[in-house]
C-alpha cells in the first residue's frame, strides 16, 4: 500500500505530545524571542496596522506549555486505557526528534547562519538611527532601556556565541559538506544582489554598480564551486562520465601486453547494445500477437 504507514493511537498521542514539547522549547529560545520582537516593531511601526497586534511573548510561552501538558494528559489516558506500560517523559519527548516522517529536516548550520545575518541587519539599523532616539532609562512598564551601545553589544554578543555553535557542528563534518557552506553564502549573497538590482532601471548608476558587485562574486563562487565538485568526486558522491560519442567511433589502443581498456568498455556498451535490440524484437513480436489477436476478435464477432 502506497503512503505513509498508519500510526496507532498510542502513537499518534505520543507524537503529538512530543512535538508540543519541542514547539514549548523553540518558544522560549533568544530566536523566538527576536523574531517576535521584530513582528511587534513592524506592526506599531505599520501606518495602518490591520490585524490583531501580537500576542505578549509571555503568553504564547505560556499556551505552548499547556498545550504539552494537555497532551501529555491525553497520552497517559490512552496508555492507561490500553493497558500498556508506562514509559518515562524523557521517551516521549524523543519520539518525535527522532521521527524521520515527513519533510527533510532543516540543516542546523544553514539556519543558524541565518539567524546571523538577520541579527547583523538588527546592528545595522540600530547603527542608522539616531542617539536620541535610545534612552539610557524609563520609568514606565517592561525591561529598562538600552543605549544605543549597550544594545549593540547584546547583539553581537548574540551573533559570536551562534558563530561558536557553528564551530561544533563543524566538527566532524566532510570536505565537501564544510565547502558547500561556504558556496552557499557566497550564492546566497549573489541573489540578495540580484534583488536589490531589479529596484533600479538598467541604465542606472546603481543597476551598473550591482552588475559589477555580482560580476566580482561570481568569480569567487567558480574555484569554489570547482572545489566543492572535487570534494564530492573523492567522497564518492560525484562520478565522472567518459561516455562514447554516438558520432564518432570509439578508437583502440595496443598497449605492451595486449589491448587496452578499451576493447572492454567497447564490448560492455556492445552488450547492452544487444539486450536492447532483444527488449525491440520482443516488443514487435507481442504488437504482432495483438494484432492477430484483434483480427481474430473480430471475424468471430463479425460472423452471421
């Protein structure tokens, strides 16, 4: 049977309590935290502020923890009515990380390097703005006020201790894994380019100056992108073809010794050659067969 594999209701509410838990624990990450900010300051800063605004961070933490709970509750109903043993919460919570159901796992150090380059746009705009705008302190509800300095400093802050993530997940990692990184944010890069270049006419000084800006990152991507190829011929993972041009006839060598290779590559693709004229002669026969057989349905319908 073609699909996915029924789960079982003791499954089913193990994964859901399981990937209730995981959703509770991204929510109270700096991450989180820092995209829901950003999702504030856009709406107040929107001129028509259509929509609800967004929900305190403190509350959506506080629904995600009841819905683990909840979940969880419902879990150990159906292990009780079902009368299975009770497994610990550790097993629960590792149901669902180790599920490989479902679409491809995000790679960690490509969304990490994201979370970066988001956080270094953070420490450009604070640049831009002005002193005044930033006080050292408040005496209304929340956190107190930063500096502008003070607020430079946590973030990149924020940004060498995910670069150090990065460094451990490194460890271990293949040639070709550590370089496609690298052409990715090389590429990544380039498109971001290639989108701010479309906002400018094509005569335009600043249309010329991205051409030049993306010419230039196009040099850097080729040896890499010539590396990485390499790195991934040695794994394994890349094979070279070298095959015979159906023009040209494939020519022999004599070598000390006897023929060389060849003569065998020759006759491996003559073989093949063979077991498809094979496969064409079957088909014709079986064609031939139906339509006898067709003539024959008919003279037996067709007869008085």
């Amino acid at each position: 049977m073609a699909g996915r594999k029924k789960l079982s209701e003791i499954d089913k509410a193990k994964s859901k309590a399981s990937r209730f838990y995981w959703k509770h624990q991204y929510n109270l990450t700096a991450e989180f935290a820092d995209e829901h900010t950003d999702k504030e300051v856009q709406f107040f800063k929107s001129d028509k502020k259509m929509g609800r605004p967004p929900l305190k961070l403190s509350l959506i933490q506080s629904r995600a923890l009841n819905e683990y709970s909840e979940a969880l509750s419902e879990y150990r109903q159906v292990e009780l009515s079902e009368g299975c043993e009770p497994i610990s919460d550790q097993e629960i919570i590792e149901f669902k990380k180790s599920d490989r159901a479902g679409r491809k796992a995000k790679d960690e150090v490509l969304h990490i390097r994201k979370y970066i380059r988001r956080t270094q746009r953070q420490i450009d705009e604070i640049k831009a703005e002005d002193d005044k705008d930033f006080e050292s302190s408040h005496t209304g509800p929340g956190r107190p006020g930063m500096n502008k300095t003070e607020k430079i400093i946590i973030y990149q802050e924020r940004i060498t201790e995910a670069e150090e993530n990065i460094k451990k997940l490194l460890i271990g990692k293949l040639d070709h894994e550590i370089i496609y990184y690298e052409l990715f944010d090389l590429k990544n890069e380039r498109r971001t380019l290639v989108v701010e270049q479309k906002n400018h006419s094509e005569h335009s000084k600043e249309f010329i100056e991205f051409s030049k800006d993306i010419s230039l990152i196009d040099e850097l991507i080729k040896p890499i992108q010539k590396k990485y190829d390499e790195a991934l011929v040695n794994a394994g993972l890349k094979h070279v073809r070298s095959a015979y041009s159906s023009r040209a006839r494939p020519t022999t060598e004599v070598m000390n010794g006897g023929w060389s290779d060849h003569s065998n590559n020759l006759s491996s693709v003559r073989a093949e050659l063979s077991e498809v004229d094979k496969l064409k002669q079957e088909m014709i026969e079986m064609k031939k067969m139906m339509i006898e057989q067709s003539e024959l349905i008919k003279a037996l319908t067709n007869k008085p």
